[in-house]
C-alpha cells in the first residue's frame, strides 16, 4: 500500500458506449447492428455541446448486453441502459449526466440477462 494519495481524477464519468460488431448470423446480434456507432456518435457530441465537465464518452467493444442494445453503461456508478434514438440519448444526457438522476425505463438491470439458445 502506498503512503501515496491517489491522484484528482482526470475524467469524472466515463460513458462507455457498445460498438461491437458480430457476423449478421449470429442469435445474439449486435449494438452495431442496432446503431450503435450512430448513436454513440450522437451521445459524444451532444454531452459536449452541453459543456458537461469531466465526462468522457467511449466507443466501447461488447459489454455482453447484445440482446438488449446498443448498450451504454456508466462509471463510477455501474449503471446500465439502452439507448434506441435521439430521444433517448438526450433524456440520458439530461436526467443523468446534467441532473444526477436515473432513467427508469431505459436502465438495464443486473437481472436481465439474454435467453438462452439452444
């Protein structure tokens, strides 16, 4: 253990946006496949232009959510959502990054999980 304190933090948020793409086969899909990249795209620029400080979007690879995306989860609180359009990018940027709060009806849960395949 260091004696050391741990550094200001450089970013206090980091959006990590699932980009990941799977062959077009696959059961699972892909947030790729469902706009992913778009809307990731869409989600940087907007928390930019709202001038958020010490937030940092990511384009990120799969966050293991495919059935339920594009998935984005946030850090240092752990939460998850999807997103689907415009809409929903802005009602995350505004009631989570600018107001603290949480987007209940876009918020992935720990119990969701995918449906198994045979």
């Amino acid at each position: 253990m260091s004696d050391q304190s741990d550094p200001e933090l450089y970013f206090s948020t980091h959006v990590f946006c699932c980009t990941n793409q799977r062959d077009p086969s696959d059961p699972r899909g892909s947030c790729h496949a469902r706009g992913g990249v778009g809307l990731r795209n869409m989600f940087k620029k907007k928390a930019k232009s709202a001038g958020i400080e010490g937030v940092r979007v990511n384009a990120a690879g799969c966050l293991d959510r495919c059935e339920f995306g594009p998935a984005i989860v946030i850090y240092p609180e752990g939460i998850w959502y999807t997103m689907q359009n415009e809409a929903d990018v802005d009602e995350i940027i505004q009631t989570h990054l600018i107001e603290g709060g949480r987007v209940e009806r876009l918020m992935l849960k720990p119990d969701q999980v995918p449906p198994q395949t045979d």
